[in-house]
C-alpha cells in the first residue's frame, strides 16, 4: 500500500478543556516521518518553562495571546502569526488570555522521488477531536 500524499488535521485551535491542571493541555495531532504536529492549548496565565527542542519547530497563533520568549525576545503569538525556532534553542511561553498554538517539529524529510500521483485518492484525515493534557 502507497503512503498517503496528505494528510487533513482538524481540532488545531481547541480550547484547554481541562479546568484542573496549571499546565497547557497538549496533544499530538499527527507523526509523519518528516514532522510531527501538536496543539498547545493554554488558559491564561498558564505558563510552558523554558525548555529546548532537539529539532528545529514552528508555532503558530491559532487563538488568543501567547507570549513566546526566546534569545531575550518576547514575541506574541496570535492568529496568523508564527516564529520559527533552531534546534536546541531555549524558549518559553505564557497565555496572555486563553489560547492555541500549533507546535510542528521538524525532525526530518521525505523523499518521494517520482512517485506517480495519479488520480487515485490516497489521502488520510486525522480527526485531532479528544484532548490529553500533560
């Protein structure tokens, strides 16, 4: 069976349902072998500690206000913003009011040569419905 050429996430700008934790609610919306793409769901106030990825990331704003502290910078993120980070690069983020950024790991690339495309739909769809804090 062919790999799918595509693959069409939804649920990227659900809320953080969670009304208990301290911490955004994170959940994993797709793996492929050159990506993988998260949903960091925040309320406000809630903070993600300075950390490091070991691969190269983008975030993008999908709702509300998200700080994003990196190299002494703080940038906000909000719908149809974005910032792209290195590899092994501290950064922080804290929700300035509820909201959802898309997380996309860059971990590697896919090669598909030549591969025919034709007409067949080999598509997959990733619902991304049910929420799993962390």
């Amino acid at each position: 069976m062919t790999e799918p050429l595509f693959t069409y996430l939804t649920g990227l700008a659900d809320p953080n349902r969670d009304g208990e934790s301290d911490r955004p609610a994170i959940k994993r919306i797709n793996r492929s072998e050159s990506e993988t793409i998260v949903r960091l769901a925040f309320r406000a106030g809630q903070v993600m500690a300075e950390h490091l990825a070991a691969h190269p990331i983008v975030v993008l704003g999908q709702t509300g206000a998200i700080d994003f502290t990196v190299d002494g910078q703080t940038l906000r993120l909000e719908p149809g913003t974005a910032i792209r980070v290195d590899a092994r690069t501290l950064h922080s983020l804290r929700a300035v009011s509820d909201g959802t950024v898309t997380l996309v790991i860059v971990h590697g690339t896919q090669d598909r040569g030549t591969q025919d495309r034709g007409t067949q739909d080999r598509g997959t769809q990733d619902q991304g419905t049910q929420d799993q804090g962390t």
